[in-house]
C-alpha cells in the first residue's frame, strides 16, 4: 500500500514536470541562475585581477615598450632575465628575503602558540572575571595602531632594541586579539563532552589542549597561519621605524628602497622583484585556501 501511493505521488510529479512549461523546469531556472551569477562575478573579477596582469606583462617587456600607446599586454620579446637583474643589481635581496623569513616564521609561530593557549583558556575553563577580560581583549582592537606607535618606539628604544628584529618577533608571542578572538569561538563550537571524556580518562588540561583541542581545530589554524603570514611578509611599517642597517631589512622596505633610492626607476625590474615577492602570498594562499574557507565559515557558530 505504501509503495503503491509513493509511486502514484512521483508519477504526478513527473507528469507536472513534464507538462510544466520549459521556462518553469528546475534545471532551466539553476541554469538561468548560475548565468546570472557568471555574469556579475566575471566582470568583477577580471577587474581585480588587472592590475596583476599589468604587473606580470611590465615584469616581462623591454623598457622601451612600458608606456607605448596602446598599451602592449603581451610582450614581445619576453625578457625572462629580468627577473635575475631585478633580484640582484641594485639591492642585496637575499638578504631581505632572509630576514623576512626569519621575521614571518618567528611571528607565525609565535602567534599560533600565544594565541592558542589564550582561546583556550577563555574559551574551556572556568574562572571568574574571564568574560570581562575577554571583553578588554577585544576593546584592544578599537586602539588604532597609530596611537600605540610612539610609545611601543620609547619603550623600545629604552630597551635598546631599536636595530634589531625584537620589536618586530617579541609582541606576536603575547598574543593577538582578533586571533585570539577567532579561536576562542571555534574552541567553542567543540563539544564540551570531549573535555569530560578525556578527563575520566585520566588527560590533563595540557593533555586536553594539545591532544583534542588543537588537532580537531586545524581550520581555525590554518586562517590564523595564512592571516599572520600575510600580515608579517607584508608589514612596512615596523622594519622601517625600528631597522636601521641595510641587512637588516625585509622585502617591503627593500622595494620601497628599490623606487627611492634612485633617480631613474627600472619598471620592469621593479615590477619583476614585486612579483617574486608578492609569489610566497600567494602560494601559501592557494594551498591554504579550503582549510582558510572552512575555518572562517565554521568561527562563530557559537557565541
């Protein structure tokens, strides 16, 4: 009897599709929607990925062809040695690369270890007065950068770190309040019945963390490692306040250096050593990029 009435159900349902005018099907109507969507995202895109283009084609001509009109998108011939010249004729990028390396890594690090234990403890144990400092974590990133700046410099300076990477690899070891924030509520959306189990189990509150919290939360680490990669390989403005000798500085100042300290400026050379150093973002961007979306989509599930 069951089978019978689910079989009459679908044969009225495929006569209704079927007499249903073309304009109505469900497949007509996902493939008018996905146009539609095509349609408004292409434009935009191609729109943001100019400037690249223009870029990766100045990186490759002959001086001569830079500012012709029309413009030349494709070069010819394509000058792949300028990419050697760029790297190595005026400034000793290896150098920079080495150092911001060091920088990046060390940041990284540091952040993933001072921020996790942080989220952790406002996010699984119990103590009072933690909502409030939460809360003073986050009223933290309302203070715009440029009112700390002078004080961090003095205070710095004091410590005679001025010349040297410690203002730049110190602080990410104390924490940060967004990561610090995006972890903290994806701790939260973990079962607290996994804290329970592994307790009964005979597990620390280290063991808990470092064996239950931390492998189950790789989403959330991932976004916190791609948004602190980003964020020290393209910091400007402390290795220029506080690095003084020429091996001392990183790629961001390096470039800056490279259309200053000359008086005629090599595009394409530039445009050269701009894409090697924009090619490590986006290489760890790529190979990051579902973990990064799958961590951003499930923060926040659980207030």
């Amino acid at each position: 009897m069951g089978q019978t009435l689910v079989s009459e159900t679908l044969g009225r349902e495929r006569r209704y599709i079927a007499a249903a005018p073309w304009y109505r099907r469900r497949t007509v109507r996902r493939i008018v929607y996905m146009v539609f969507i095509y349609v408004i995202i292409l434009p935009g895109a191609f729109l943001f990925c100019l400037p690249f283009l223009w870029m990766l084609s100045t990186s490759l001509k002959d001086p001569k062809q830079i500012f012709v009109y029309p413009p030349q998108w494709i070069p010819n011939p394509i000058r792949w040695q300028n990419f050697i010249e760029g790297w190595t004729k005026y400034l000793p990028f290896n150098i920079f690369l080495r150092n911001s390396l060091i920088i990046t890594i060390g940041n990284v690090l540091g952040n993933l270890f001072s921020c996790s234990l942080t989220a952790y403890g406002f996010a699984r144990l119990r103590a009072r007065g933690k909502e409030v400092l939460f809360l003073l974590v986050l009223a933290t990133m309302m203070v715009p950068q440029e009112v700390t700046l002078i004080p961090q410099y003095v205070l710095f300076t004091k410590l005679g770190w001025n010349n040297t990477f410690l203002p730049l690899m110190v602080p990410p070891w104390f924490g940060w309040p967004f990561f610090i924030f995006l972890l903290r509520q994806f701790f939260m959306t973990l079962p607290r019945d996994l804290d329970d189990a592994a307790r009964i189990d005979g597990a620390s509150t280290w063991g808990i963390l470092f064996r239950i919290i931390l492998p189950l939360s790789k989403p959330a680490l991932a976004t916190v490692t791609i948004f602190a990669f980003i964020g020290n390989w393209n910091n400007f403005l402390g290795p220029l306040i506080y690095l003084r000798d020429t091996e001392k500085l990183t790629l961001a100042v390096g470039l800056q250096q490279f259309r200053g300290a000359f008086g005629y400026v090599d595009f394409h050379l530039m445009m050269a050593v701009s894409l090697l150093v924009l090619l490590p973002v986006l290489i760890v961007f790529f190979v990051g990029q579902r973990t990064f979306v799958k961590g951003i989509a499930l923060t926040g599930i659980k207030g």
